[in-house]
C-alpha cells in the first residue's frame, strides 16, 4: 500500500510535471535559488529539462513499484525516502498535510519489517516459515506508534479556538469552504446536530484516543478498534473534503497497526498456519535482527535520536517558540522530518478563496488559464474542482499569496503568457495577471463577498 501511494503521489504530481518541476515553468531553478533555504537538498535541481524530470519520476516510481511487490524492500524504502525527500525540496510550495505525513510514514517505514510476509522477498527467503510470526516488536515499532500519536495528540493541542472547544462549530465553515467542497460536505455541512457532534468528536478523537496505544495490556482489547476508529475518521475526510491524499495516506499509516491477532485471523481464513505469539511478557526478535547486532543498534540510535528531535520540534510548535526550533533549520531542511500538524488549527479558515489567472489577448478576449482556457467567469465555484486544476495549484497560489514574491509573480506569469502564445498565437498576449477572490463565511450559513484584489499584473 506505501508502495501504491508513492505511484498515485508521482502520477498525479506528473500532470503539472513542466510547470512545477521545470526550467520552462513557474518556478525554475533561477528562482529556486534565491528563494529556498540553502539546505534544501534536492537530486532534482541538477537539471531543469522536462526530460530529465521525467527520467527522476520513473525512477522513482520504480522503485516504489518494488516497494509494493516487496522486492530488496528495506533498500528501495531508503532510496524512495531520499527521491521524496528530493522531489518536496524542488518545489516546497506545493506542500501541504498530506506530504509531511507521507515524509513521516516513509522514514518510518525504513525501520520496520514490511518484506517479511506477502512479499517477493519473503517467498525467496532462507529463513523458515515457522519462525514468522504476526507479532513484531522493536525500537522501530515503538517510535512509529509514538509517531502516529503525535500526529493526532499536537493536532488537537493547535486547535485552541473556541470554535473547536465551545461554539461547536469548526467542522461546519471547513465543510463549507468551496475551495475544499464535496456534494456530501457541503450537504453537511447543513446540519447543526452533525457538524456539533463532529467538531467535539474530532477533538476527542484526536486528544484523548491515541492516549490508549501506550497501554500495552490493553491493546489485546483496544488496538484494533482505535485502528478502525482512525481508518473511519479518515475516510470520512476523504468523501466530505477534497484534501487530496492527506485522508488516504492517513488510513494508510494505520493499517500497519492493525494487531497480530487480526492476521492471524486473516491467514486462518485463507488456510494458512500460523505461529502463536509469545506471551506479553517475552519480546520476539525477528529472524532479521540478529543477523546483525551492530546494523540493529545503528539503526535504533538513528530512531531514538530522530523521534527526540521530532517531540521537541512538536512541543515548539505548540509552545509557538520558533526560536527555538531555528538551530535546527539545516538538519530540518536536508531531512525534511521538519512536521507541524495544524491541520485546520487554530481554527478553520472561515474564507471561501478561489484564484483566476486571467489572459487578455489582442482580440479582446479575457480566458482563464486554470480553467482550460474558458471565457473568465467570477461567480464562485461550486465545488473545489471547479476552482482549481488541482490542490498543488491551490497550495502554490496561497503560498504566492502570503509573501511579498513579485520574482515569482513574474515568472508565473510568463509560464502562462508562452502557453497562451502557443495556444492562441504569437504576439496575441497584451497582460496576464493573477486575481484573488474571497468570500466570508457568517454564522448560519451567511456569506460576505469582499472586493477581490489583483496581485500581480504582467504586460507582455
């Protein structure tokens, strides 16, 4: 499942592939260069013709191809960590939620024992069946369930506002943010019992539940039913939002807690045997670790020293002391284990935004880029589809949006003045420029439309 969302992540990435990752695009390496962190490391910057991205894409969907089958699974984990690590500081400005857990399960990943069963490593395995067993415990085990509990135990701890801690009423404007706006979501987004209901829910969901995954003699009882909680949570996101891969890569990461006696259960039903697990108070070594003891203690100084730097960099963030996090921007940058979980905290955006990039030509005419070139239209969109190609245009626009970057603006611009040449003709491109538009949320459903502004204005 990694594997396959590495493949989906690469695909959908690839329909921007030039605008995005190119000399010829929006953002070339020119303006990398000044506008990115010296840190940020990246195998893609060596070149900026389509082409080559395109060569560094099929790698590393390659590699992440033999991560799904299981083939020299713990090396193609570490090299898809690094192609990812590479491919998110080419272009930061298109991440969001989503890639930063992504980032977390992956680096996680390289830890843990995914070519042990149901793999094409195990099926050429030495070592006997009857060794394997569906319990695993280790360093690495422990620090991606602390992992996961972070993730859910800080996002609560952002979401300080009193429209998550006393109106009830958060999941009400997320849900009806257009930008982010599903049939269902919006259809919620309707009905006060639901949204109330939800709102606390998630804050009890995500401050209080992950607490149990540190009772180890519970978690014959609770492990399984907290997964299915989390897995339903996320897929509940996923049909209500259009936040991308965040809610699938969510389920993903859970998957790898579902407890032993689940498979063991499963490999009955499809009449396989099955090794029974040892007693809570005995800890199996795998068959893998004690080839090597010096390989096993490397690895779990590098997970303890990680997981460390990972629980001061969350606390900081609660603490809201960026000072204190600055020492460590080099290793954060090159790594890219930097996470900040502030998904919707401390409160959810209570403005509908949508973006034209308007193109007038010499005929007259006004066509919006984002919208394959359709006549500009500056109603509001009905659903987040309707605004934007895809959540990495949105990201990128905001970004632009937040910070004084009229270098980029300008570079922007004339990505979409050449592809309109190409389209319409040359020398029918008199301006391009980028509109922003806004719409305030009010209680019980009002709306406030706010005068929309230009933010950049390019003659060609």
């Amino acid at each position: 499942m990694l594997g396959l969302i590495l493949i989906v992540d690469l695909i959908e990435r690839s329909t921007a592939l030039v605008p995005f990752y190119t000399d010829s695009g929006v953002f070339p390496r020119s303006t990398a260069s000044y506008a990115l962190h010296d840190w940020r490391i990246s195998l893609h910057m060596a070149n900026g013709e389509p082409v080559f991205q395109a060569v560094l894409f099929i790698i590393a969907g390659l590699f992440a191809f033999s991560l799904m089958i299981g083939y020299k699974t713990r090396l193609v984990t570490i090299i898809s960590w690094l192609m990812l690590i590479s491919l998110h500081n080419r272009n930061p400005f298109l991440l969001y939620g989503s890639d930063t857990m992504l980032r977390a399960v992956l680096f996680w990943a390289m830890f843990l024992p995914l070519g042990q069963v149901w793999s094409v490593d195990s099926k050429f395995s030495q070592a006997p069946r009857t060794s394997l067993s569906n319990r695993f415990v280790s360093v690495g085990s422990a620090c991606f369930i602390i992992q996961m509990a972070m993730i859910y135990l800080f996002a609560s701890a952002l979401k300080s506002d009193a429209l998550w801690r006393e109106d009830g009423t958060a999941i009400e404007y997320a849900l009806r943010l257009r930008q982010l706006g599903t049939p269902l979501g919006l259809y919620l987004a309707e009905i006060p019992w639901f949204t109330r209901s939800a709102t606390f829910g998630t804050i009890f969901l995500e401050g209080i539940v992950p607490w149990f995954l540190f009772m180890p003699w519970l978690s014959k009882y609770t492990r399984l039913p907290i997964v299915i909680l989390f897995i339903g949570f996320h897929a509940g996101i996923a049909s209500s939002m259009a936040v991308g891969l965040f809610p699938y890569i969510g389920m993903l990461a859970w998957v790898a807690l579902l407890p032993g006696g689940f498979w063991n259960f499963a490999f009955i039903r499809l009449g396989r045997s099955v090794v029974q697990d040892p007693p809570d108070s005995d800890v199996s070594v795998p068959e893998e670790q004690s080839k090597s003891h010096i390989a096993v203690g490397l690895g779990s100084g590098i997970a303890i020293s990680s997981l460390a730097l990972l629980l001061w960099l969350n606390f900081t963030t609660v603490w809201d002391r960026p000072d204190l996090r600055k020492p460590l921007t080099p290793i954060l940058y090159a790594t890219q284990l930097r996470q900040e979980w502030n998904m919707f905290a401390p409160k959810p955006l209570r403005r509908t935004r949508w973006f034209i990039v308007e193109v007038w030509t010499s005929d007259g005419q006004r066509y919006d880029a984002l919208k394959n070139w359709q006549e500009v239209d500056e109603t509001l969109p009905t659903y987040a589809h309707d605004a934007m190609p895809s959540v990495r245009w949105r990201k990128y626009l905001n970004a632009m949006r937040e910070r004084d970057r009229s270098r980029e603006w300008q570079q922007f611009c004339r990505y979409f003045a050449r592809s309109a040449e190409s389209k319409f003709g040359e020398d029918t491109v008199e301006l391009v420029q980028v509109r922003f538009f806004q719409q305030l949320l009010l209680p019980d459903g009002e709306v406030r439309d706010i005068k929309p502004r230009t933010l950049y204005k390019f003659d060609y």
